[in-house]
C-alpha cells in the first residue's frame, strides 16, 4: 500500500513505540539500523495522515437526518413500573411525521416500537447495558433515525419508543437487560425471549387483552401500554423467539431484503432485523414499507430490490386469496391446495425438545394435510451441525460491535456510540449480569489462539455447503417447517428479580442465568448465516414447567431468499384450520 506523504514535523511516535509495536506482532527490527530509521519515519507518517482525519468535522450521512416530526422537538422519558409492568418499554415518545402526506400512507394510525438498538433521532441508544460501559457513564443520545425509524414515520406510523433489549443483544430469554427482567404478557414472570423481548411483550398486548375481553384469561395483572408493531433484531433468532414465546409473528426476512442502517451490529454476515406483528397481514404490510435498498448498507446486494421493486406483500396475499376464493378453495379443507410443505426431520432431533413442543408443531405441520396441501418429511443431515456452522463462523468479529467498530465493508456507523475499554469493571458488571457477552470473549480469544483463522475460514465454507443444502431441499417444497423454541418460555431465574435484598437483579449464580438458555437457537441460527427467510407464527400452548398456566408455542416457516410471499401464504392457509389460541 502507498504512503501518502513523509512526516516533517516532530515525531509522535518513538523507538519504544516501534519496538512495542514489533512485539505484538512476534518480530524485531534490528536496533541502529537503517531499515530501524526508515520504519520509525514511516509509523511518524501514518500517525500524522491519522491525526488529519482525527481533525476533520464529524459527519453524519444527510439521509439520515431526523424526519421532521409534528411539534417540532422529540421529547422522550423512561416509564415507571407503574407505567411499564412488564418492563418492555426502554423509553416513550410520541412522534408523527410532519409531513402531512404521510397520513395517507400504509401505516397511517399504526403504533410502533423499535428494539433498543436502533437508532431514534433525540432517544438514548442503550443496547440494554448498563451507561457505566459508555463515555461519560452516560447512554449515547442518537442524532440519526436509522433508515427504517424514517420509513415508518414517513408511511404514517406513531413512533411511541424504544422496545427493552437484551444486554448487547446477546441473549436469547429475557432477563439480562441493564433495566430487569421482561415479563410475559400471557404470564408475567416468566420469559419473553430475546434479545428483542420487549417487541414480543409490547405487541402481544394486544392479543392478552382482547382475550381477557372475551373471558379466555381470567387474569388482572397490570399490562401496560402495548403496541400494534414492532422492528426488532435478528441474528441467532432474536425477533423469531420472542415472537414464539409471546404468541406473535415474527419474520426475519431474507438477508439484505431490509437496511440495518442505524442499527448496532454484531456481525454483518447474520444481521437482520425485520417485523414483529399481532397478524400476518400486519406483517406482510409492514415488510413492505421497510424493504428494499437505501444505498448504504452493505448488506444488500445486487439481488436486494429498490424500494419501487419491493413486492406489496399484503396484496400479493389479498390476491392469491382472492383467487383461492374465486375457485372455491377458500375453506378449512382446500386453503392449502397446491402448496408444497417439507417438514424438516433433524429439527424435531435437536437436544431439549420439549414432547409437549414437538407435539404441537408437528400436529400444526400435519394440518396442512387436511388443508389439502402435499406434506413431506424432508431429511437435511447437516441441520444438526447448522447451528456450530454460525457459532465458529460468526463468533471472531462479535467483539466489533461491543466496541462499535465499523465493519470491514463500507457502512455508516453510530455517531455517539463510544464504549469504554474491556476492563475489570466491564467483566464484574456482565459476569452478573448477562455473562454470555463474556463468553464471546473468551471464545473468540480462545479461537484465535487454539486454532487461529484456518476454522473460521473452513466454516465460512461450510455456510456456503448448509445455504446449498437448504437450497436443494427448497426445490422440492415451497417451504420447511421446524419448532423455534425447545421449550415454552421459562421462569425468570431467582436472581435475576429485583428484591429489598437484591436490588439491582444481579446473580453471582452464572449457570443459573445460562442453563434456561442452552439450545434455544438450534432451529433458528443456521438461517442467519445462510440468509434465508425465516418466521415465526404461533400454533398453539404448551404448560410451563411447574404447571401453573400455559405460554404459546411458535412453528418456523422457511421458504427460499427472496421468496417471503409463500411464507404468507402458507401461514394464512394454516389460519383456515382454527386460530391458533383456541387449540
């Protein structure tokens, strides 16, 4: 690579500076020596071309500005319990575009929430950590509106808030978040899923009050304000678990489909985020005002469409009905006429499947029969290795996103987000806190050292071997059916609850906090690093562990990339069956 010009001024770096450099990278230069000079003036070079950046203006791209909303400024506050009993809030506003033509648009009246790693122009961006890991033990306030925050409020949605994520968005229950536990609307202290956990308990809401309306739950606990959508985040499975354990739909749409522009990342390759909705056709509309290609980020490829391209996914559905309608297949024995179900078999393998689980999906897979659908088991051997495929493929560049370093493809960072340095603190803070974001750490360290980048490089190939084999299963069906979850949602650990004595939520007690977690991402991550489209639609109830109620149970539906309009439409036709809450 060139230099771009010798330094003449003072040196800024030193012999020690060099030497040390040297070290780090296991070789020495020769002490005195002429290549010993000539690297010194080198390294002062670089340092000075790093200071002229350093001392440029900051620069936020002018896509990003904040849409103007009505009363001109944005005002936000964190609720109270009182305000907030399931704690899924982060922080409330209200915000409507100015613009008065967005009142005509799709959402027009549509309340939202958006996962609290998103940014929201004038909120604070908290990743569900505690301010101590940022500058200024302060959260950063965001002075952009991710690409999809503007496209919500241009299309006439409400933004109310931030949604309560997981700590770093690195945990699949919901109980690690700097501000407590998330409570599950259909059971409150019990688990909502994560990370995106208050998208699931805010939007599920809707469905527990109307039930309580109809006397199918005889519950009076407090539920707070809720939402009619929400845009969470996905890369192991955070917008599909919360979505199955609160009894929503929740897509994590094709990889590239929707802009993670304005959003902390974790790793670009399984980075998604997506709708978390009460109905399907919620969803489809909602996918179609986020989709498509805002020049920015990287993610999106060639293959992604121009926001004029995207398919109108809820009239696509409209339409297909309309036709199913005409030919009178529109009922409980034809709706799924001429659709093509595979019914994965190594998902129904995965360790800690809970009978009651497997029973479920397997019984709302076998609907699609009386539907008059063709169903097939389909057998895909290297599902059971998808999930260590995303593990050692995904897990090096993780420790990026806790820094906020860009990644190595051009992107638009977060202005303001400027965590602390890993340190002691940092460890006594998570270890108690969510420890699995101490274990990315030590794994990836223990990668680099143990086996260096050759496993990461062999598992990035074999992303490409688990995309094919899900690809040729996909040519004989239109989709592939699998449980999200192992279990219905668990009870939050003891020590996770704010007492007198504890009132921070804080566990010494790691394997507490991990145990209710392992294997919840066994059906849902491989779809993260092959990038195909995956949602979770809800099916049915299964008992909670100690037998005091009931919580829903999720169904994943995968079709090929690109192709979310079958999704729609096979989630739709197994609705004609009977709605999944009176099972």
């Amino acid at each position: 690579m060139s230099i771009v010009s010798l330094a003449s001024g003072e040196p800024t770096c030193t012999l020690d500076d060099l030497e040390s450099i040297c070290g780090s990278n296991n070789f020495s230069i020769e002490p005195g020596s002429v290549n010993e000079s000539n690297f010194l003036l080198f390294a002062n070079s670089f340092d000075a071309v790093c200071k002229a950046v350093q001392d440029l203006p900051e620069y936020e791209d002018p896509r990003l500005k904040p849409v103007p909303v009505e009363g001109g400024d944005r005002t936000f506050y964190r609720p109270d319990e009182n305000d907030n009993p399931l704690n899924g809030w982060a922080h409330k506003t209200i915000l409507k575009a100015a613009d008065p033509e967005s009142a005509k648009g799709p959402l027009a009246g549509r309340t939202v929430a958006f996962k609290d790693n998103v940014s929201v122009a004038c909120l604070p961006l908290t990743l569900g950590a505690s301010a101590k890991h940022f500058q200024d033990g302060k959260h950063p306030i965001s002075t952009i509106d991710a690409t999809v925050v503007k496209r919500v409020l241009e299309s006439g949605g409400i933004v109310k808030g931030t949604a309560t994520c997981e700590n770093f968005s690195a945990f699949a229950l919901s109980f690690t978040s700097n501000s407590g536990v998330v409570h599950n609307a259909h059971l409150p202290g019990y688990a909502t899923g994560g990370s995106s956990s208050g998208c699931g308990a805010l939007v599920s809401i809707g469905d527990v009050e109307d039930a309580r309306k109809q006397g199918k739950d005889t519950k009076t606990c407090p539920l707070g304000e809720g939402v009619d959508m929400a845009i969470g985040g996905d890369q192991g499975g955070s917008i599909r678990l919360p979505a199955s354990y609160s009894g929503i739909y929740g897509l994590k749409p094709t990889h590239g489909l929707i802009p993670y522009t304005g959003i902390a990342h974790l790793t670009p390759m399984i980075d998604h985020t997506g709708p978390m909705c009460r109905t399907i056709e919620d969803t489809a509309l909602l996918l179609r005002v986020l989709a498509g290609w805002d020049g920015i980020d990287p993610r999106m490829t060639p293959e992604s469409p121009l926001q004029s391209k995207v398919p109108d996914y809820a009239s696509n559905l409209k339409t297909w009905i309309s036709s199913k309608q005409a030919s009178e297949e529109w009922n409980s024995k034809s709706a799924a006429k001429g659709l093509r179900i595979g019914i994965l078999k190594e998902a129904f393998e995965v360790a800690g499947l809970n009978s009651s689980v497997k029973e479920t999906v397997n019984a709302a897979a076998e609907r699609f029969k009386a539907l008059g659908a063709d169903v097939k088991e389909i057998s895909i051997p290297l599902h059971k290795y998808g999930a260590a495929i995303w593990t050692v493929a995904s897990r090096p560049s993780m420790p990026h996103y806790i820094a906020n370093r860009p990644s190595d493809l051009l992107s638009h960072t977060l202005p303001g987000l400027d965590p602390l340095p890993i340190d002691q603190d940092f460890f006594d803070i998570l270890s108690n806190r969510n420890p699995a974001v101490v274990n990315v750490l030590l794994n990836v360290a223990h990668l680099e050292r143990r086996y260096g980048p050759s496993l990461t490089r062999k598992a990035h190939m074999h992303v490409h071997q688990l995309r094919e084999a899900y690809d040729q299963a996909l040519e004989e069906v239109d989709v592939l059916l699998t449980p999200v979850n192992p279990t219905v949602g668990p009870l939050h650990p003891k020590g996770t609850l704010k007492t007198e004595d504890n009132p921070n939520g804080f566990t010494e007690q790691i394997m507490e906090l991990f145990e209710p977690a392992i294997g919840n991402t066994l059906n849902t991550s491989p779809f993260n690093v092959t990038g195909h489209p995956a949602l979770s639609m809800p099916v049915g109830w299964g008992k909670v562990k100690d037998g005091g109620g009931r919580l829903p149970i999720g169904m994943q539906v995968i079709a090929k990339k690109w192709d979310e309009d079958s999704i729609f439409k096979v989630a739709k036709a197994w609705e004609m069956g009977g709605h999944w809450a009176d099972s």
